[in-house]
C-alpha cells in the first residue's frame, strides 16, 4: 500500500523560501504524477502543481513564479519550493498522487506552515 | 482560473440524503469527464469519493454517488451517517496549464 509521508520547515519569515519534501513509501510511484495542494486556515484547496518521476512539471498559472518542483527518482522523494512567501501562503500543504485520471487518491497528512514575522 | 462554485452548505437527518452542486464552465467540468470529489474531516487528509464523475474507488460506500449535466457536477449522499460530516470539495481537470481546479467547498452537516 503506497503511502506519502510529508516534512518540512512550518514556520517562515516574510520572503524566505517554503521548502517541502514529500516521500514514497510502500510500493513505486511509476509515471504517477506528484501533486502539491495548499488549504489556507478557513478557505479551500488550491492546486499547486504537479510533477513525476520523468521530471515532467505542470505548475498552477497563478503561482508559476514562485513555485519549483523536483524529483530524487533514488530516494523516491518529490520536493516544493515556494519563494518570496507572504502571510498570504500560510497554509496546510499537502502532496497527493495522482493515478492518471485526474485525481488525487493518496494524500500526505499534511504540513502547517506559517509565515509571520 | 476562477474556483469552481459549490454552496456553502448542505445538511440532512440521518438516513436522509443530501446532493452537493459543482458548478464550472465549458473549460473545466463542461469540458471533461474528469471531476472528482472529496471528503475532508478537519484535521485530517481528504478523501478521494468520486473520480471521472461517477466512479468510486474501492472502499468508498455506494451512498456516495456522482454524476453531471452540462457545466455542472453534483454529489449525492444517499443514507447519510455521522461520519459522513466534513467538508467536500469538488474538482476538476481544466486544460493543460490547469490539471485541478477545485470548488469553494460545501460543509455538510448531518442533523
């Protein structure tokens, strides 16, 4: 059973950078695509972006700036980076897996990060 | 990409059942067979309940189910039970530079 275990730092200052890693556990990701998800405190599930194990990266328009993604195929590990964070990112980050239907059917538990200064 | 629109709330008494609104454009959920649903109990990670409109994955209960009509997608919950309160979240794929586009969320509350 594939599960995705999720780490990072939770509490950033003003225009430091978001660093995520989100790791594989339990069976091989294949061509599956990685996705990051963010729920703000009180509001919905934003999207990201997504990437697999081949490197290919599709990332949300509205954060496509800021937002690196990456993958260590050896350690069956994806990554985030969101750059130049805001009080405007604090947000439950979540990777999930993506099957190929444009789904998300495995989630991570979450990361709680906070950007104050 | 604007969030897809869902109201912000539903609620049913036990046994009862509650259908959830999804609604997009032509470019997201009129557009493909690719709208998902999710169940999310604060605190905890969602819950994939309905995939490409009407499927469920293995596990989910058959009282979850999904369906669409033109630029809108709809989740019923059939029998409801205490532990079907939490939000649920639609979803759908966009196009190419958007793979998911969720809704606003809908908090379902059972009586």
């Amino acid at each position: 059973q594939v599960q995705l275990q999720q780490w990072g730092a939770g509490l950033l200052k003003p225009s430091e950078t978001l660093s995520l890693t989100c790791a594989v556990y339990g069976g091989s990701f294949s061509d599956r695509f990685c996705s990051w998800i963010r729920q703000p405190p009180g509001k919905g599930l934003e999207w990201i972006g997504e990437i697999n194990r081949s490197g290919y990266i599709n990332y949300n328009p509205s954060l496509k700036t800021r937002v690196t993604m990456s993958v260590d195929t050896s350690k069956n590990q994806f990554s985030l980076k969101l750059s130049s964070v805001t009080a405007a990112d604090t947000a439950i980050y979540y990777c999930a897996r993506s099957p190929g239907v444009w789904a998300l059917d495995i989630w991570g538990q979450g990361t709680m990060v906070t950007v104050s200064s | 990409q604007s969030a897809l629109t869902q109201p912000p709330s539903a609620s049913g008494s036990p046994g009862q059942s509650v259908t959830i609104s999804c609604t997009g454009t032509s470019s997201d959920v009129g557009g493909y067979k690719y709208v998902s649903w999710y169940q999310h109990h604060p605190g905890k990670a969602p819950k994939l309940m309905i995939f490409e409109v009407n499927k469920r994955p293995s596990g989910v209960p058959d009282r979850f189910s999904g369906s669409k009509s033109g630029n809108t997608a709809s989740l019923t919950v059939s029998g409801l039970q205490a532990e079907d309160e939490a939000d649920y979240y639609c979803s759908s794929h966009a196009g190419s530079n958007n793979a998911f586009v969720f809704g606003t969320g809908t908090k379902v509350t059972v009586l």
